[in-house]
C-alpha cells in the first residue's frame, strides 16, 4: 500500500515529505454567474495553512489547474495565488507549480512576473532576480518527488496528457477529473488508486481541492469517460474517501464497488 496520507482533498507522501493537491481552480467563483456562499480565496488559503500544519512538508506541489481562466489571470487570482505561496514559505515549505490544461496564462503573466504589475509565483517583483532553487515556484510539465515505487520515481502530471513513452514511473499522481462517488445518496470527494494501471506504473488521481467544482461522479463510469488517459481501465481503481473525522477508508475496486453500492 501507499505510505501516503489522505487529508482534505490532499496527499502527503511521508517518504518524499511532501504535500499534492491539485486543481485548486483560482477564480473559478469570478468566472461563474452562480453565487457561491463559499469564499474562495479564503477557503483555499484556510484549508493549505490547517494542511501545512498537520503535516510541516519540505515541498508543496501544486498538480496542475492552479487556475481556472484559460485566458488571464486576474489581479485578485494573483493576490490569491500570491496569497498560498506565501502560506508554503511562511511554513518552510517550497511551492512547486505542474502545468495543467487550464495554466495556459501563467506563463504569460502570474508566472514569471513580465506584466507590468505581475507578481511571479515565486514571490518576486517583475524584474527581480528568480530564487536560487529553480524549483521553488516555478512552473513544471512534470515533477519528481524524492521518493520511488518498485526502484521508479513518483511522477506528478497534472493528468491531461499521456507523459512521453521514454518516461519511466513506478507512481503517476495526477488531477484534472476531480472525482466523486456516491454512497449512500451522498457525494463525496475521493483519491482513486490502482496498481500497474498505467504503463506498467501505479497510478493516484486526487479529488479537485477546490470545493466549488462539483466533481466528476465515478461510479458507473468507465475507462472511456474519464479525460485522463491515466486511467486505461476504471475497474481497478479503488476509491478512497475522508470520513467525518478527516480519516480516510479505501474501499473495494470500483469494479467490486459498484455492486455494494
């Protein structure tokens, strides 16, 4: 089994101490018509900083889908953005970007702070000079973590692209389809998990963190109707949901699942 723990929609990987969440969807709630009672800026920088206590990780990987807007980043998804980078460094922790499908202006703009009034996801001012550690900050395609699964490392993807056949990888962690199961009548977020699912690689896709995203429910969907090309069979994958206590269970695969459900 993984020697990761599941919290609020993340993954600590105790071996590489490091935290992943993914698709936090910045400025999702500006882009809707719909009035969400939920703050969101708030509600992300909130639920980080009670993640960066709980677990005091080295690193902080954002799994791609930072924001939400294809085409900009606004001033307030920059403050907020500005706002979670601190959050990691004022808790000793290193903030490392993967690219989603939504993070097309970040390179652009929030990134690497060339627009006149920009701040970079490093926390310098436009024309400062970058951080020493590349990392810190920077936006990747993919990224390592210190840790390996079967001698290969732990890749995270944000999950909307098969990686390149030469990448080798004992663990994919990815987003991008925000999955939820239903038990009981009731939606629930949820990491799905399986081994050798992908390329010969284990493969966990985390649950959006953002909670304005009403997610993807998984129960009777098929390989077919998930985006990611991940998840080359959806059988296999076995869900894992928080409990009221913010525990987390693993349940059957889901190919066992849905009959008990």
């Amino acid at each position: 089994m993984l020697n990761v723990e599941f919290r609020d929609r993340g993954a600590y990987f105790r071996d590489a101490d490091a935290l992943v969440v993914a698709d936090l969807h910045v400025g999702r709630a500006s882009a809707s018509d719909v009035a969400y009672p939920l703050g969101e800026a708030s509600d992300l920088s909130e639920r980080l900083r009670s993640l960066l206590d709980r677990f005091d990780p080295s690193d902080v990987v954002i799994a791609g889908d930072a924001v939400h807007r294809f085409d900009r980043v606004s001033t307030a998804d920059e403050r907020t953005l500005s706002e979670l980078v601190d959050a990691c460094r004022g808790a000793g922790a290193r903030p490392v970007f993967v690219r989603g499908n939504h993070d097309t202006a970040l390179g652009d703009t929030a990134l690497d702070g060339t627009a006149p009034g920009d701040t970079a996801l490093d926390g310098t001012a436009p024309g400062d000079p970058a951080p020493s550690d590349a990392r810190d900050g920077r936006i990747h395609e993919a990224y390592e973590l210190d840790a390996s699964v079967r001698g290969a490392p732990v890749v995270v993807r944000h999950g909307h692209d098969a990686p390149p056949a030469e990448e080798a990888a004992g663990l994919y962690v990815v987003g991008h389809d925000h999955p939820t199961i239903e038990i009981e009548g009731k939606r629930r977020p949820c990491w799905l998990y399986a081994e050798d699912a992908f390329r010969g690689a284990d493969v966990l896709m985390l649950p959006a963190f953002t909670r304005l995203a009403a997610g993807v429910e998984v129960n009777d969907m098929s390989a077919r109707e998930f985006q990611s090309p991940f998840v080359a069979d959806a059988d296999p994958f076995r869900p894992i949901v928080a409990r009221a206590d913010g525990d987390a269970v693993e349940f059957p695969p889901l190919g066992e699942f849905r009959r008990l459900l």
